[in-house]
C-alpha cells in the first residue's frame, strides 16, 4: 500500500479533528445529565502494554497526547504497566501529575502482553481504542494516518504495517516467514500481524476475548466475526532504549497459537466436522486393510503372521476413539450453546 503524501496526511487529519469534535458535540447536547460519578465515554483511549520502559513512558505519553490535543478528541493514555521492575509505574505517575489524561494500569507480575491489552481493554472508556507499544518504535504521529483509514474505509480495525521495520535481521526474517503462513492459512490480507500499532472500534473488542498469546490474532478472530479489517503502512523507529522482551519462543509458540486460532474459528461450533473427518479416514484405511485380508483369508491364506492385520485393526479403533471424541464435542457445544455468540449484528433498522 502507497505511502500518502504529506498534505494528504495533513487534510486528513484536520478532516478528522473536525469529524471527531463534531460528534462529541452533538453527543454532548443530545445525551442526557450523567449520574454522579458515572464514567464519561471518550472518543479515544491509547493502550501502552509496557514491561521496563521506564526511559520512554513520559515521553511517549507527551507526544500521544500532543498528536491527539492537535485532532481536537477527548481522549485518555493509559499505560497498563505487566510487571515492571525499573520504575515505570513511577515515571507514569510523574506524567498523570503534568497531565491527568494519562493514566496507569498496574498488574501484580508480568502476566504477559495479551492478559496487559486485556485489562487495558476493560478499564478503557474510548470509542475507539488505539494500542501501540512503550518503546517508541510505533510512532505517534502515525495516529491520524490509522484513524483516517479506518473512517475512510469503512473499517472496524486497522492495523499498521511496518513496511520499512527497523529490527535486527534476526527478527524480519522469522517474522516475514511467520506472516506468509499466517496470511495463506487464515485467509486475512494483512502484512503484518505482530504489529501492536493497531486502531479498534469499541465494538470489536465487546465481542473478542483475547488470552493466552492471542493478541495477535486478533484481525483474524475479527475478521471471522465478519468485522472489516484493513491496515496502512507506519513509520517504524529503531529501538532507542532497552532491549525487546521477546525470544526466539514466540515463534513456535505463535505456531500453536495460529493452530488455536484456525480450531476455533472454523470448528466451535462444529467439532465434529474436524475430528470426523480425521475419524473416517482412519476407520476407511483400516476397513480397507481389513477388507483386503478377509478376501485373502477366505482364499486360503493364512493371517497369523500378517502384521497388516493388526494395523487395520489398529485403524479402525482409532477412527471410531476420534468420531467418538467428536461427538463430544458437539455435546459440549450444545450444551453451552448461547445464541447472541453464533452471529454479529452491524445494523437493525427498525
């Protein structure tokens, strides 16, 4: 996707400052009073998962909120802080004191990125949720630029591109791999699904439940819920402090997780669409073997010393042991079948 030119970025980010203070204004005249205490709803809430970023918090905080004061929004930075140890949570505090929309979300031990995102998700009161990584690769002023394709376009979900990324070989490398598997196998366009720099709509989020290492699935959970997901190329920085929190194991572990990922959305609410596909090629290889010795038995064959007898049998046992588990599956699936989690509603015109 083409990089936009300067003024077209500057129309339109002056575009959507103007649409966002329009809809806050009408939503202020139309809504009625807020109880006391209720929690006002914000046009933006900017999620920072950080885990030992204490060198770059403030002045990513600063330069979010400076973007953000430039579209005119009402809009809240918090940073959900999973475990540190170097004092972020203490230079987030000295923010809040400059600037009390930036605010802190601070877990009892590192419970990783996608359990961080959660609470953040929970805790957020924008309609539109922005989340970018603490360690200033993500650059803030890339922000009108996602929020611009996502009203443009129609989208529920932009994530950014690291067209030109700025790591070590190391990781471009695995990851460009890990990408083109995950794009052939979950049907999703995007280039880059490691990216954090991502913008959601309120009600994407309502409707996903991110755990485990999750979190970069979420396009793919989205788009299978049929939520329109797009992306737009991002500036990349090279990382200025600290070193990144991840190893080699978030590549196998991503594995599983696309594993996972492809299991429950293509099999929920079907198991045993999988396990009994799986179940009838086994018991039709070991019938057929089974087939095959009975005709050669009946010809006067012996079969005692014929381990291809106990192959088939072997066969059979397990294609019935993967349909049986199948259909349990689909007890448990009835069982706990909840209508509202079978579809998503865009629109309802009365």
């Amino acid at each position: 996707m083409p990089a936009d030119g300067p003024e077209v970025l500057l129309l339109q980010s002056l575009d959507m400052g103007v649409q966002i203070a329009a809809a806050t204004a009408a939503r202020s005249a139309a809504a009625p009073p807020s109880p006391a205490g209720a929690a006002e709803e914000l046009d933006i809430s900017v999620l920072v998962p950080v885990l030992d970023e204490a060198e770059t918090v403030e002045e990513l905080g600063a330069r979010v909120a400076a973007v953000l004061d430039g579209l005119g929004a009402s809009f809240e930075v918090v940073f959900v802080d999973d475990g540190s140890r170097d004092g972020t949570a203490e230079r987030v505090r000295a923010a809040h004191e400059r600037d009390p929309r930036i605010k802190l979300i601070r877990l009892r031990r590192n419970f990783g990125k996608a359990a961080a995102l959660s609470a953040g998700f929970e805790h957020s009161r924008g309609r539109l949720i922005i989340t970018m990584d603490g360690d200033l690769q993500d650059d803030p002023e890339e922000i009108p630029r996602l929020l611009g394709v996502l009203e443009a376009g129609g989208l529920d979900l932009v994530s950014g591109w690291k067209r030109e990324r700025r790591d070590p070989a190391a990781k471009r490398i695995p990851s460009r791999l890990f990408n083109w598997v995950t794009r052939r196998l979950a049907g999703v366009e995007l280039h880059d699904f490691n990216s954090g720099f991502k913008v959601y709509r309120r009600e994407v989020l309502d409707q996903i439940a991110v755990y485990g290492e999750l979190h970069r699935y979420i396009p793919v959970l989205a788009s299978r819920r049929g939520f329109a997901v797009g992306e737009a190329a991002v500036t990349h920085h090279a990382r200025r402090h600290g070193a990144s929190k991840y190893g080699w194991d978030r590549f196998y572990k991503g594995l599983l997780d696309l594993i996972t990922v492809l299991f429950i959305t293509r099999y929920n609410r079907r198991p045993l669409h999988l396990f009994g596909a799986i179940g009838l090629v086994f018991l039709a290889a070991g019938f057929g073997i089974d087939l095959y010795l009975a005709i050669l038995w009946m010809g006067g064959a012996t079969l005692s010393n014929r381990p291809l007898l106990l192959l088939g049998v072997l066969l059979m046992l397990l294609g019935i042991q993967v349909l049986t588990t199948g259909l349990l599956g689909e007890m448990i699936t009835f069982k706990n079948f909840r209508r509202p989690d079978s579809y998503s509603i865009k629109e309802v015109l009365d």
